[in-house]
C-alpha cells in the first residue's frame, strides 16, 4: 500500500511540473507574439500616408507610372490603420525587386481620407474603403463589393491596374486627377548682408545696381572705418529674407549728407530708409540726439528700429521725395574736427 502511494505521488508532482512548464511555455508565445506585432513595420507595398503626403505620392514619388490609392474606411478589413491584404497582394503583382510598374498606397481612415474623398467628389468613404486608379492625369474610381472575397476582390484590381500599365485602359468613366496641396518646403535662409557704407561703396551698393528695393543704413557720429553696431547686425538677421540691404555709415563730419536727409550732427544716431530710383525717396528715425551740441549720445533702440522697419515693409510708412541721392565726402577730405578742410 506504502508503495502505491509512493508511485501516486510522484505521479502528482509529474503531473504539476508539465503543467507548469506547459503554461510558462504558453506565457513565452504569447509574449513573443505580442512582441512581434508591436515591432511590425508598416507595409512597404502600401504605405499608409495622411492628407498632406498625397501630392507626393501622386506625382513625386515613382514618377511615370500609374499610381492606386485607397482610402480607408473605418470597417475596412484592417480598422483603417494599415491597407488591407488583399490590397497589399495586388500591389505585389507590380513590383518585381526594386522595380515598380505601378505604386499603391492608401490614405489614414478618418479626417485625411474624409478630405480626399471630398477631392474626389465622394460625400463620405464607405466602410469599405474607396480606390482610385490614376494614370496620365486621369483617375478612375475602382468599385468592388465588399461581400466579396478578399481573393476575387484582389483579382479584379490588378485586372484593372494592367489595363493602366498597358495603356489599355478604357476611355468611360474617367475624372480629372483632383489637386492636392504640394507639402511645405522649408524657405531658405538668405545670407545676412550688412555693409559699411563708404563714399566708393553707398552709390553702388544702397543706390546702384546691387542695391536691393529698399536701403536702410544707421548714420552714427563716429569717423567711417569703425564698423557697425551689433543692433544693426541683429536687425539684418530678422529680415534678411526681406528685399532690403543693411548697412551703416560713419556721418561725422558729413554735413552736406546728413543735409539731404533733415539731418545734422546733433540727430545722431539716426536710422535713414531709402527708396532710389528715378523718384528716390526716403524716411528717416532719429535716435533722440544727445546731450550739447556734439549730439552722437542719444541711441537707436532695437524695438524702435523694428518697429520703423515693419511700418515699412507693412506700406504704413510715410515718405519724402529725395531730389538727389546724397554722396559723402572721402575720408581726406574731411577735417579732424569733423568738417571739411578750409583752404
């Protein structure tokens, strides 16, 4: 009887210890499986695209060839997040390695395929999705049922793609390929241009030939040479893809400059807009001046200069007609004090 029981329990335990392994094993597949669907990649032969990425895939991408779009609805086979398999398997029939005859994708169920329904002239996309064969700027809709099965359905689909690739296509029932908006390209920057204008370079680069539309440059009391200030450099920056040039001058000493524009030695700092041409005109912002006669200590202040800029730029700005575009005067000619040499 010892003996029976004996046996009869290490049975038991045998029997506990392949249940376990058995349900260990089973949590292992399941994680394994639950691991593999997180890291499935999206499909390759229909990529899943949203509204703003049509334009690219319809004329961009694969260029040449017909192009098949489905919008997914949301009781396609797949809930709407990837492009059913039947659709993949027909997409497979035209690609051979790298080599495409026709390219497939399909867009995201909801608000983006709603938006290229609309492109179509479809209210809304049926449950089953909505497919479009497009070719030589012509699309044509693809209508199936979808109590039909996944295989007849995937046949009658490549039957009518070929009929693009061969140019076989029938001539009924086509549309004009709907636009879509082309996706935003970033702008690029343009070079920040910032000059120090001389009487040699001011005719050729604020009034000449190289001059943009708009010329604005700071007059300071300083003798030219001394390069300009770090407010003007950051104000090039802001609108350096704005059609205007950026520059400063040393003015002291130039009266006659400074004359054309309103201006005297005791406006400076002053920011001076001008507009050349056949009717040159200009405008002009006065940093405050300065203290006594020599002026030179009021300042240009970064928010008032953009400001005078946007006004501008904006047509808000009001201008004075400039009879001649001024000149300065080179350097040797000028006297120490600031004034020109007296004979």
């Amino acid at each position: 009887v010892l003996g029976l029981f004996g046996g009869f329990m290490c049975l038991r335990h045998l029997l506990l210890s392949l249940s376990l392994a058995a349900a260990a094993a089973s949590e292992e597949k399941a994680a394994a499986g639950e691991k593999k669907a997180a890291t499935k990649r999206p499909s390759s032969l229909a990529p899943v695209v949203g509204y703003r990425d049509i334009y690219s895939q319809l004329h961009l991408n694969d260029d040449g060839i017909p192009k098949v779009l489905m919008l997914l609805g949301g009781d396609s086979d797949t809930g709407g997040g990837e492009a059913p398999s039947w659709y993949s398997s027909a997409a497979m029939r035209f690609k051979q390695g790298r080599t495409k005859t026709a390219a497939f994708f399909a867009v995201a169920a909801g608000r983006d395929a709603a938006r290229a329904a609309a492109r179509f002239g479809i209210e809304e996309v049926p449950p089953g999705g909505a497919i479009f064969v497009c070719a030589s700027g012509k699309a044509r809709r693809f209508h199936f049922s979808p109590e039909a099965g996944a295989g007849e359905r995937s046949r009658a689909l490549r039957s009518t793609v070929e009929a693009a690739v061969s140019g076989e296509a029938e001539e009924q029932d086509l549309q004009p390929v709907p636009s879509f908006p082309e996706p935003d390209r970033p702008r690029k920057a343009a070079a920040v241009t910032l000059d120090e204008f001389t009487h040699e370079s001011l005719p050729l680069l604020c009034y000449g030939v190289k001059a943009k539309p708009l010329c604005v440059m700071a007059l300071l009391l300083q003798p030219s040479g001394q390069g300009c200030p770090a407010e003007i450099g950051a104000l090039a920056r802001r609108h350096r893809n704005d059609p205007v040039s950026f520059g400063c001058v040393g003015a002291k000493g130039q009266a006659d400059f400074l004359a054309a524009f309103g201006l005297e030695q005791a406006s400076l700092p002053a920011l001076v807009a001008v507009k050349p041409g056949r009717r040159a005109r200009f405008t002009a912002l006065q940093g405050g001046g300065g203290a006594g006669e020599g002026g030179g200590e009021g300042r240009l202040e970064a928010s008032a200069m953009g400001a005078f800029v946007d006004a501008i730029l904006g047509g808000s700005a009001s201008f004075q007609r400039l009879p001649e575009l001024p000149e300065l005067e080179p350097p040797y000619l000028l006297g120490g004090e600031g004034g020109k040499d007296e004979i």
